[in-house]
C-alpha cells in the first residue's frame, strides 16, 4: 500500500519540487496542498484555519507531512511581521498539534537564517541567534513543532533556487532583472549565501522521509546545503556567463544593500545527514542550467531566451 504523503506549501518553489519528485515515486501518496495557485492536482487549504485544518488530516490521513509553507522573504517579514507570525509560527504549531493528534509524522522546513552569521559553519547543536525578524519567526516556529512532540524533524536550508513559474519566487533567479538594466545596478559581495538547488533538497528529503519509513527514528534537527559559497554578485555573474549577457554594469556593494538586515555567513554543516549518507550531489551551475531549462516561461516573460544544452 502507498504511504500517504501531506505537502504543504506546493504550489511554492520548493514545494513544487519535492511534490513533482515524490511523484516519480510509486512508494507514495502525495496530498498536495497549498493557498495561491491552486491546480487541479492541489487541494486548497488555509493553514491558518485551525478547525478546516484539523479536519483535512483527519479526513486525508497522511503518515508523513513536510511542511513547505512559510513567509520566506526576509523584507516582506520585516514589513508585515503579523503575518509572518501567522504562518510560521500559528499555521506550523496548529500543523504540528493536528499531525499529532491524528498519529502523522511532521518534518518542518526552516532557514539557515535562525543564526546570527557571525560564528559558521554551524552545527545541528548550535544555538539561534536570529539578526532579523524572519530568522526569529522560523526559530518561533521549530520551538512550536519540537514543543509539541519531540518525534518530529526539523530540516534547515540555506538560500534556494529552481524551476520557477516567475522568477520572484527565487532570491537568485530575480536576480535576472538585473542583466536587462541599462544603469548601474549595485549586488551584493558582503554576505557569503550556499545557494542550493530545490531539486537537490527534494531528493533529500525523499531519502530522509525513507529513512524516517525504516527506522521510525528521524527528529530533531537536520541541515542541508549545498558546498560552494558565494555572494550574490558572484551568483549573478554566473548567471550572465551562461546566458552570454554583459554583466559589466552590476557593480558589487561591499557592504549590505537589503532592506531587513542579514547575517553575513550563516554557513551550514551538515553532519546528521551526511552521518546517513544523505549530502547535496548538484553544483551550483549545474543546478542553474537545470533551473533555466525549467524556467523558460518565466525568463520569456521578462525578455529572456535560454538556450537549452
């Protein structure tokens, strides 16, 4: 029999990716669920409706939930931080209480950005220090799921990129508005990012959800990263080779340029996972070929034309 999988969040950017992997597989059910763009293969469903939540697990019944759904933009976080706290924080303890109640095992989606990145690379041990209002709204949110039961997994991942449907889903691949301007456009060179593939992670998350099948033992915290580091003019000078763009008018900000502030290198390590045989196997400009392939509506959408490999 299949086991059924809950998804949260996947319509998003990494929900979209572990769902599409989880359903190369024949081993799983997957409950896709998410709030904006809602397909037919997608149920709607508002996380922050306890009672309306509590009744779609009890009716659907999944054995494991990954929690992909968060207010993930830092900026948007410092601007609105109710609701930030709304969906990481009330939807994931509201989340955690209902997989418990109806016997589901949760694994939660967190950020690097839980440290303050003055002390990398960091360790599953090490203790938060968030510098801005996201960090600490994920860092409420793993205290919400760990104090609620401590069965259930915590996965901690670093800045992320894939196949988008518009390129603001991705704090790397909007980043290709900036290969268009016709002025000087100023990018980052001060914060030291691990920039990780959603297709990586989805295959991680395959594995460690196996895992968590045969041995009834995956909790607590978990990292996963990429190995390259770079800023986010490295990343976009990347960009602009494999596009064949000038990249000559995108000048790098020795200091930090984003509206919330951000940690300088909140660098993981990845121990735990590694421990069972689970690291990232895609580099950075491998994933980013894959990413484009993926992405041609959106970069059509802006002008863009990606010539496949």
């Amino acid at each position: 029999m299949k086991m059924k999988v809950m998804v949260t969040g996947a319509t998003g950017l990494l929900g979209r990716a572990v769902v599409k992997q989880l359903r190369l597989h024949n081993d799983y059910h997957v409950i896709a669920c998410g709030f904006s763009r809602v397909q037919a293969d997608v149920y709607l469903l508002d996380l922050t409706e306890q009672d309306a939540l509590d009744a779609f697990i009890e009716t659907h019944r999944p054995t494991l939930i990954i929690h992909c759904a968060a207010e993930r933009r830092p900026d948007v976080s410092e601007l609105a931080p109710e609701a930030a706290l709304a969906l990481n924080v009330s939807a994931s303890n509201g989340l955690a209480l209902a997989a418990k109640r109806h016997g589901a095992w949760l694994l939660y989606i967190s950020t690097d950005y839980v440290f303050d990145g003055k002390s990398p690379d960091y360790s599953e041990q090490d203790p938060p220090n968030p510098v801005n209002f996201y960090g600490e709204s994920k860092w409420l949110g793993e205290q919400a799921v760990s104090g609620c039961s401590k069965e259930f997994a915590i996965l901690r991942l670093p800045i992320l990129y894939g196949a988008v449907e518009r390129i603001e889903e991705s704090a790397i691949l909007v980043m290709l508005a900036q290969l268009q301007a016709t002025t000087t456009v100023q990018q980052d060179d001060w914060a030291i990012r691990s920039p990780t593939s959603t297709l990586d992670i989805a295959h991680a998350v395959i594995k460690l959800i196996n895992h968590q099948r045969q041995s009834n033992n995956v909790r607590g915290v978990y990292h996963f990263s990429a190995s390259e580091r770079m800023t986010k003019y490295e990343m976009v000078k990347t960009m602009a080779r494999l596009l064949g763009l000038a990249a000559d008018h995108i000048e790098p900000a020795s200091h930090p340029i984003d509206t919330a502030k951000r940690p300088q290198n909140c660098s993981l390590s990845c121990c735990r996972l590694t421990s069972l045989g689970i690291i990232s196997t895609i580099k950075f400009e491998q994933g980013l070929k894959y990413s484009l392939d993926e992405s041609a509506a959106a970069l059509q959408g802006i002008g863009l034309y990606y010539q496949q490999n």
